[in-house]
C-alpha cells in the first residue's frame, strides 16, 4: 500500500502552488505590521506576501483556483505525511478569504489580473466544473461583514459589532486582502467540514506547542464560521423544528441556497425536482444566459442530461451576482448593510434554497468536533482556552442539528430526505422588481439514506441503525437501495430508483471515504472495510501490475495495481474513470482519499501534557534546589555567627565574674582583717576572764 500512498503523494505536491504578492506599504501599515521593516529615508516599502495551496487537478487553467473540501484534505494529507508546516500554510491560504462573520467560501481565485487569464465568453473553466472566477461578484462589492479585510473605517467596524482580528494571519500581522490581487466565489460558500479536518490533523501531528497553538488559532476561526452557519443562516431553524405554527406562519429554515453547495451530484434527478420553480421563472422571463454555457466542455453524464436543470443551476449563479451588485450601488446600502440578512435578500431575488440533508449531516458531524477541540484546548491548560458561553453554545448547537436530522427520517421508505423551500412572486410584471416570498416547504421525493453515517453519532438503537441505513444500502428489494443490479461497484452516489436510462450511476471516492469511516464509527466494520477495498480497486485498473509486491486487501486477495487512476467519479458497472478529461483524472481530492486509505492513520488521541513542559521543571526544580540551599547554607552561617557571638559573650561574663568574685574576696579578707584588728584586744581578756571562771566551776566539788 505504500506505493499507492507515495504515488497519491506525488500527484498531490506535483499541483502544489506558492504565490507571492509585492505590495507597497505606507508608514502606517509598517508600524502596524511588525514584522515587516520600517523604512527610514522613504515613504513607501515593498513587502513579500506568499501563499501555499494545491489546484484541484493538473490542468493548468485551474492552477490559479483552490477549493475548500480539496484543500482541506490536501492539508491533511500532508500532515500525515509529515509535512507539518506546508499543511498549516494550506489552511492559512484558505482562511484567507474568510469574512469577518466567519464565512467561507467555496472557491478561492489567485492572482486573477495575471496575463494567462483573460476575458472569456465561458462560465466554466474549460473542461472542468469550476466556475470561473468572473462569474462571481467582485468580493469588494459583497457586504463588509463578508469580507476578510474590507477598507472600512474603525467606526464601521464596531458599528457592525464585528472582530477586526480576522484581517490578521496565523503570527498577529494585518494581511491587507483587499491589496491583493484575490478574488473569492461571491455567496457560493464552503462545506462546513473544517473542523473534522482541523481535529484529524490535530490527532495525526506531533502534537508540539506550535501544533496546538495552530489548533487554538483555527479553533476560534472555525467556531466564528459555526456561529456563522447556526446564528445568521439558520437562526430560524430552531423556531421551526420545536414551533407548532403552519408552514405560511413559519419563517425559512435552510442551509443552502444554491445547488453547487450541495453534495448531492449534478446528475441526481433530485435537482428535476427542487430546481422546478426556477425552471417556471426562466420560462416566463425569457431569460437567456449572458455568456455561453459550455456544456461541450463536460461530459454529458455529470449533470442530467436535461439541460434545464444545469441553466437552473446558472441561472441562480447569475441571479445571485446581479442582486449583490443592486445592492451594493443601492443608495441605502449603508443601512442595509448593518441590518438587513444578505441570504434572505438574496432569497427574495433568486428564489431557491433546500435543507440539504448532506449539507446539514456534515455540519452536525463538525460541530461535535469543533467541541472535541475545545476540550483539548481545555485540557491543554492553555490561557486561551474556550469560554464557558462558547462550550455551551456549541452544545447548544449539537442538540439543534441532531434533532433536525432526527426529524427528516421518512420512516415509510427508511430514507433520510431533504426539504425543498416554496416560493411565491409578488410585486408587479416587471423583471426586474420581481421579488418573491417563502411560503412553506416540501420533503424532497429522492432520499439519501447515507446521510447518518456522515453524522458520526454513537447509535443508541440498533435496530433503528439497521432499519434505517444499513438495510436499505444492501437490500435490493428495499425502496432507495444502494446496492443495485448489474452495479458490481459500490456505493453508488445516489440510490438505484432514482436512476434512469438517461443518467450514469457512477460511485464518488470521497463519498466512500465519509461512509466507511461512518459505518466505522457505529461499529459496522465489515461494511466499511469492503467499502475501502472496493475503493482501492477502483482506483487501480485492470492492466499488468506495476507494484506486485502490493498487500492483498481482506475482500480481494488479489488485488493489484497498474496505473493509478485519480479520477473523481467512476462509473458503477465498469469501474473506469467517469469522464475522459485531464482534471477529471488528476483530481487532488481523490488522490488524498487514496493516501488516506492506503495509509493508515495512526491512533488518535490526545494526552494533556503538564501545564508546564518538562524543561521548565527541570528549570524550576533546579531553582528550587538552589534557592533551598542557599536557604540551609544562611541558616548554618547565622547559627555558627551566633554560636561564635555567645561563646564570646560566655567568655567576657566568666571573665567579669572573676573580677567580681576577686573584688568581693577582696573585700571579705579586708573586712575580716578589720574585725579581727578590731577585736583582737577586748576579746582575748573576755577569752581568759571566762576560761578561769570555766575552770573555777569545772575543779569545784559539787
């Protein structure tokens, strides 16, 4: 499997791009930017501004354009392979153009204004599904709080309640965005699946202080993003999943507003269904495309085949870049701009949005990672770590989302479906003040089953799981089965009813990717594992094998592979590559799905370290050790100094003594000699007075 995992790791680094931007700085910005030397005898300075990421394929229209799920993947792909600082520089391009709201678009364009691009009369990049960079808004012209860095003034900044440290990177330093030559994919935002990502590459690091000094960083970028998603977008989904009112008392609930922020695919007939009010809109208005539709540029089987549905989905692109324009030259656009919600401004011009249930399983999955990283940032004893009011609000959000999900089972088919919002116009027959209001919603006909797996939940009912998910997969005869006839290869990207003769089942790798680490998840190893390896087989085709030494896989022991084929669809039946073009089969995001499988990651856990690392212990007890023998060391002297201070002091007392004690003698003997000098006359005639009368009493007879 190495070799697998080295081949998927040379075509990922082969497309790898570093952009570097001069730009002129004044005084100002020089002394706001630290790390960038002040000029002394000039105004202005240049400064080198790079940027690391990976294009979505080879092809070289495309080097210019990254893609959030793919360089998301990309950047742990790289830390897996311990490419630690090129991963943190791909998140750092990315989180780039992230507004000061927290919103992430889905594409980035660099150095857009270079000679190799020029005007085109082409929506898509040429043989890819990618937009072109001038299909989107001007990212100046989109609402200040949806800008990285937007020339705003202080005032505006505090009026608006946002926090200005979005305009700074990863070391403190003011980026200045709107300098660049960078452009961002207007309102068409990004899977919320940064901080899955974030918490596996967390898990696959070192683990150093820069490692979780980097998770800290993204930590606040990514729940800014959440609080994005849960308080401005769906802010309304929490009154309607527990409110009784009718669908024409209820406000939107949804969390996507264009279908390329889906994963459902292009091809699904769902879109038939959900794109049809639009269709209606097209019909009536006479509307044609302003620049061609390049259809030619795509295989036929990536969107349906009726072409309705893709104008639709242009329409709507176009749609939504007139109306931010309008509202950007609207007269009251300061106004608006403060208090109005840009989605549903958006919503009453381009009437389109679903609560995808793709979309909204891959958030719930993120927002309990986003919680399993703050308790690692609580655990890691940092001085930034996540407040209370941030822990709460993030559960507040897990208990939203999973009720959600609980509630969008359709128990009949044993299928999880979508809600498909309704509209109605309003405000005369001229196109152009056409506005339209919500009006209710409806459970979308074709179900995807696979939705809870992305989830991650632990199951508490197992029969339900069963039911539910597993069933349906496998169960021919079930209605919504993943598991079609003449179909050897699984998982088909959407069920076998909603096929038709028209439109190619084709499996998605990155879609296996999510299932088999869901079924893993919820404990269905068996069914994960041959979801791997059938993976793994489609990756490598049927030719001589180049790497015969290449392990057998549990489900076929006889794998082998020729040529790697990194394409991002393969067809169901046959198992080769879906579509012929270079960047279908030099896709980034399937050849880190491949790294991913063939290598497997390494257990992930986290073990808090002490609140201080082990040499400043060492340091500290070294310290300690020190300051308490100096401690015992000015003991001892003091106790010696005052030993030797109460001998001398013994000593001087004995001394005095001894004159004291002569002195009295002294005086004694003197005394004495005076007493006896003194008696020495009187008392011997006493003496011999009373001897003689002694005697005279003594020889008397009686």
């Amino acid at each position: 499997m190495e070799e697998l995992g080295k081949e998927s790791l040379k075509l990922i680094l082969s497309n790898q791009v570093q952009t570097t931007f001069d730009r002129k700085l004044n005084v100002a910005d020089q002394k706001e930017q630290g790390s960038i030397r002040r000029a002394e005898n000039s105004n202005n300075s240049s400064s080198n501004v790079s940027f690391l990421y990976t294009s979505t394929c080879s092809t070289t229209n495309v080097m210019r354009v990254q893609e959030s799920t793919s360089s998301l993947y990309t950047a742990r792909t790289l830390m897996k392979a311990n490419r630690t600082s090129d991963a943190w520089e791909h998140l750092r391009s990315l989180f780039s153009m992230q507004g000061m709201n927290g919103y992430m678009p889905k594409y980035i364009f660099w150095n857009t204004n270079s000679e190799e691009e020029n005007i085109s009369n082409e929506i898509f990049y040429n043989g890819t599904s990618i937009p072109r960079y001038d299909s989107f808004v001007d990212t100046s012209l989109m609402p200040t709080n949806y800008q990285p860095c937007p020339k705003t003034s202080k005032e505006e900044v505090q009026l608006e309640s946002k926090d200005s440290s979005s305009c700074l990177d990863f070391s403190g330093n003011n980026l200045h965005i709107d300098e660049m030559d960078i452009s961002s994919s207007g309102r068409l935002s990004a899977l919320p699946i940064h901080s899955t990502v974030l918490l596996e590459m967390f898990y696959l690091s070192n683990q150093t202080n820069d490692d979780l000094l980097h998770l800290h960083w993204y930590f606040e970028r990514i729940y800014k993003m959440h609080n994005y998603w849960m308080e401005h977008v769906m802010k309304f989904c929490s009154e309607n999943l527990y409110s009784k009112r009718y669908d024409g008392m209820r406000k939107p609930c949804y969390n996507i507003i264009h279908p390329f922020e889906s994963l459902v695919p292009m091809s699904s007939p769902q879109w038939n269904d959900a794109l049809s009010y639009i269709n209606d809109i097209i019909e009536e208005r006479g509307w044609k495309p302003s620049r061609h539709i390049n259809i030619s540029g795509f295989n036929l089987d990536e969107y349906t085949r009726d072409d309705s549905s893709y104008e639709a989905m242009v329409y709507l692109m176009e749609c939504q870049t007139n109306a931010t324009i309008a509202r950007a030259s609207d007269s009251n656009s300061t106004q608006r701009k403060t208090k109005g919600n840009f989605e549903n401004m958006l919503l009453e011009h381009c009437p389109f949005a679903m609560l995808d249930i793709s979309h909204l399983a891959v958030l719930s999955k993120s927002h309990k990672d986003l919680n399993a990283i703050a308790w690692i940032l609580h655990e890691s004893h940092s001085r930034n770590a996540p407040t209370k009011t941030q822990l709460l609000m993030i559960e507040n959000w897990i208990d939203l989302t999973s009720d959600m999900l609980a509630r969008l089972i359709w128990d009949d088919n044993s299928s999880f479906s979508s809600k498909n919002l309704q509209f109605t116009a309003s405000g005369g027959n001229n196109a152009s003040k056409y506005h339209y209001n919500y009006t209710g919603e409806s459970i979308s006909i074709y179900g995807h089953n696979a939705a809870d797996l992305l989830i991650g939940n632990e199951r508490l009912d197992n029969d339900n799981f069963n039911d539910n998910v597993l069933l349906p997969i496998l169960d021919r005869k079930a209605n919504y089965s993943f598991n079609c006839e003449s179909h050897p290869f699984i998982l088909p990207s959407f069920s076998c009813s909603n096929a038709n003769e028209n439109t190619s089942i084709f499996v998605e790798p990155i879609m296996n990717y999510w299932l088999a680490a869901g079924l893993r998840r919820n404990d269905a190893y068996g069914l994960a594992t041959y979801i791997e390896d059938m993976t793994l087989k489609l990756f490598c085709s049927s030719t001589n094998s180049t790497y015969s030494a290449l392990p057998a896989t549990s489900f076929f022991p006889s794998l082998s592979c020729g040529d790697v084929q990194f394409a991002d669809r393969f067809d169901s039946r046959s198992g080769v590559p879906l579509s012929s073009e270079l960047c279908s089969q030099s896709n980034v995001l399937s050849a880190s799905v491949l790294y991913n499988l063939a290598i497997q990651d390494k257990p992930f856990s986290y073990h808090a370290s002490p609140p201080i690392q082990r040499a400043w212990v060492v340091v500290l007890l070294t310290v300690e050790i020190i300051l308490a023998l100096s401690i015992g060391l000015s003991c001892l002297l003091m106790s010696l100094n005052l030993m030797r201070k109460a001998n001398q002091d013994a000593n001087e007392d004995g001394e005095n003594a001894d004159l004291l004690e002569g002195e009295e003698n002294g005086a004694v003997i003197e005394n004495e000699d005076i007493l006896s000098e003194h008696s020495s006359g009187d008392n011997s005639d006493q003496y011999q007075t009373f001897m003689q009368s002694f005697m005279r009493n003594f020889m008397s007879p009686s």
